[in-house]
C-alpha cells in the first residue's frame, strides 16, 4: 500500500522546500520516539499479565496439590471450572493485545519506511533488509510471534487442570 497520498499531504514547493525538509525530519524523530514508546507500552501490558497469570497459576498449582492429597474433595467442581474459564478468558485477552500491538507496530514500521524514503538515510528500511524482512528466522525472529505463544502455554494449563477436576470427578483416573 502506497502510503505517501496519507502522509505527504502538503508538497514541498507549497510548503516551502528548506522549512518541508527540517520540519519533515522533526516529525521523523517525534514519530520514532512514539513508536519506541508504543513497544514500551507492549511490553508493560506483557509484564502485568504475566505477572497475574503467574500469580494464579500458582494459586491453582497449590490448589492442584490439596486436591492431590485429598484435603479439597469437597471443592466444588462449578468453582474449579470457573477459576480455570477466567483464567483462559484472561489468556484470551492477552493473546489479543499482543496482536493488536503487534498489528500498531507493523503499521507504524511501514510509516517509518515511507518517511525514510523521503530522506536522505533510511535506517530502519536497512536494518529490515539486514535482518532478511523477517523471512530468515536465523537472522530475526519477530518477538511478537513468541510473544504471543505464551498466552496459549498458559490457557492450555488451565484446561488441562479443569480437564484433570471433571476426570477426578467422573472417576475416570
């Protein structure tokens, strides 16, 4: 997609050449600082559901070892398919902000490009090259395609320990 028509909305004999130049530049430097920040935010929205999933995998780990023991027969089974439900509900939506910061990042990318083409050195279009434009995962693989593995590591837990609870309760194991 040909972004310039989005971008460049005022030519430069219009805008006046040297003032188009330095203040397209400018706007180059604040528009890569937003981008670092939006990465910033991704990885903060990573931290805390990491953290929260950490938190109730241990709580749920624990709770699997009273039910080991046989302390918590009485726990009902609408409780334990609860606790696991939010907790995949909670990967769910993990998993979908990590997409959708994935999806921001790719567009920012592309307008960082489409700025570069206008300026004199383009780094950030050399840096993809570089790397092989994602298509070589010895030389880059894109931290979002990790990234968004591990909400389904975690939700996959939850259904396994809801899955053991219905078997223990059926009496199948």
């Amino acid at each position: 997609m040909d972004l310039d028509p989005f971008l460049f909305k005022v030519p430069p004999e219009q805008y006046g050449a040297e003032r188009h130049q330095a203040h397209l530049l400018e706007q180059y430097k604040l528009y890569v600082e937003m981008a670092d920040r939006v990465s910033a935010r991704r990885q903060t929205a990573n931290a805390f559901f990491l953290s929260v999933n950490t938190s109730v995998n241990t709580a749920l780990l624990a709770f699997l070892g009273l039910v080991v023991e046989g302390e918590a027969e009485a726990t009902p089974l609408a409780w334990v398919l609860a606790v696991s439900a939010a907790g995949a509900a909670l990967c769910y939506a993990w998993y979908r902000l990590v997409r959708s910061y994935r999806g921001l990042n790719s567009g920012k990318f592309k307008v960082v490009h489409a700025i570069e083409r206008r300026l004199p050195m383009a780094p950030y279009d050399a840096e993809w090259e570089a790397v092989g434009r994602g298509k070589n995962p010895d030389l880059f693989l894109p931290f979002t395609r990790v990234e968004a593995r591990v909400p389904w590591v975690f939700a996959a837990l939850y259904v396994a320990f809801a899955a053991w609870h219905v078997a223990q309760e059926a009496g199948w194991t």
